[in-house]
C-alpha cells in the first residue's frame, strides 16, 4: 500500500501490531513446551497475522521484533497436537487479519 492508510484502517493495523506483539512476548518459550498446545496456537495465530499484514503491503509498519518465525516449527510434526494447533492458529490469525483490515474504509 503506497497510500496513506485511512485513520480507521491504522488505528485497526496498530492494534493487530500490538496483540501480535503480546502474543509474541507470551509465546517465547512455545517450542520448549509442546504440552502447551495454547502456547502453540497463539504463536501459530501470530504468525498468521504477520502474514497477512505483509500480504496486505503492511511489512513496513512491522519492527523487527515482529517478523515471522524463518522456519516452519511443526515440519515433520504437523500430525501431533502441538503442529496441529500451530496450523490452526495459523490459518485464523492469518483470515482474520485479513478480515479485519478489509473491513476499513
């Protein structure tokens, strides 16, 4: 997006920032606790979200603090509870992103 955002559309792109950041503050330790599958899927939502804010062209407003995780960390272990949920959380984070920053004029 080259245009400047609409001030609805920002203040909507600085709250999904904000609660990604919380999520990530919240889920440092994700990989080190496989039996937290909420841990997994709010990381997984995180992620999503980023995704779907680059997609939308919003990477700029992204800190470094908030770029998605490089690796897939469910590769190999998509089957078990903790990649499912990562997935799940995935998926969400990622349409409701979208949903939300489509909805502003």
């Amino acid at each position: 997006m080259n245009q400047p955002l609409a001030s609805r559309q920002k203040a909507l792109l600085e709250r999904l920032i904000a609660l990604a950041r919380r999520l990530y503050a919240e889920t440092a330790d994700f990989r080190e606790r496989p039996d937290q599958l909420q841990l997994w899927y709010n990381r997984g939502y995180a992620n999503g979200m980023l995704d779907a804010l680059q997609a939308l062209g919003h990477g700029a407003a992204l800190d470094a603090g908030l770029e998605p995780d490089g690796d897939d960390p469910t590769e190999g272990q998509a089957l078990l509870g903790w990649g499912q949920a990562y997935r799940h959380g995935w998926e969400t984070g990622r349409r409701e992103a979208l949903e939300v920053m489509e909805s502003a004029p």
